[in-house]
C-alpha cells in the first residue's frame, strides 16, 4: 500500500487469526464428512489454502476440497468495474449436500459475496454455505453475515483496505 498505510494486523496477527477461524470451522463442522473450502479470486484464494491445511493439521480425519471461484461475470455492477483477466474458477468437486466455507479478505458491501453464492449454485447445490473473512470492514448494502471472522475493523467509506500475507493495511481518506 501507499505511504500513507497503517497497519491494523501484523503477519503474525493473521497467522492467528487463520489458526482461530481453522477452529472454529473444525468445531462447528466436526460431523461434516467433507469441507468444501472455496476461496473467492483474488484475495480469498491464499486464504483459503491456508485454511485447508490448518483444518487438516487439527482434524485429520476431516476431508478438505480446495476451490477457488471467480465472480466477475456474476457481479450486479459488471458493467462499472472492468473484469480482471487470469482469475480463474477452479472447483474439480461437486459442492451438492456439501458444507462449503466461501473464504474473502475483505468483506465489504457484501456485493461480491452475493456474487459468490450465485456462482457457486453452478457446481451443485450446497447443504450449507459458511463465510469466512479476515477483515469485516462494514458499509453492507445487502444483509450479508460472515460466520468467521478475523478481525472486525471500522472503517470510513472512503478508506482502502489491503490484506497481504505481512498483514492487514488501511489507507486513510486524506483530510483537507
């Protein structure tokens, strides 16, 4: 981010909150025979994947899928933002009477999670579909609830968010 960054969680901050939401995924879905983890292109994906492999490491016994989704062609607002090439849908599974856990950095408007579910409801039809997010900016504009969340973090409409493997960075709106 810019120069004008603050850091709101450190690496080791997220590493934590990674191993928490692991946790209580594990616990909430311990009778699931399999856990669909799908993170959402391009902030989730990385997510995800670490979430895969802290869920395994404290439950063996549950059986994780890896996914990621794109959402760009099923966005309400397709034609205000420009579609990203190279973020790819890549769910080999069929998430039919699956739990799923849709994974996002941030969640915002709930616009792109909105997004999410409509795409997901293309690889089958899901018992249940859990959101899991690092950071939960507010501002909904749909009743959208993540069920696992790393860090709540009240922000300005105006401000940037940045989730990066070194951490959580806002930019402020500058002040005149």
């Amino acid at each position: 981010m810019g120069s004008g960054a603050q850091a709101s969680m450190s690496g080791a901050d997220l590493t934590r909150a990674v191993g928490r939401i692991a946790h209580e995924i594990v616990e909430r879905n311990h009778s699931a025979e399999v856990v669909c983890v799908v993170g959402m292109q391009r902030g989730g994906v990385w997510i995800a994947e670490q979430l895969a492999q802290r869920i395994v490491a404290i439950d063996p016994a549950m059986r994780v899928e890896l996914g990621s989704l794109d959402v760009s062609m099923y966005r309400d607002d397709i034609s205000l933002r420009p579609v990203i090439p190279g973020a790819i849908t890549n769910i080999s599974f069929d998430v039919t009477d699956r739990v799923v856990i849709l994974v996002d950095d941030v969640l915002y408007t709930g616009r792109t999670v909105r997004a999410a579910l409509e795409a997901l409801n293309t690889f089958g039809r899901p018992r249940g579909v859990q959101l899991a997010v690092l950071v939960d900016r507010g501002h909904r504009e749909l009743p959208i609830r993540p069920d696992f969340v790393g860090k709540n973090l009240p922000t300005h409409l105006s401000d940037e968010v940045e989730v990066t493997v070194d951490g959580v960075f806002v930019t402020k709106e500058r002040q005149a």
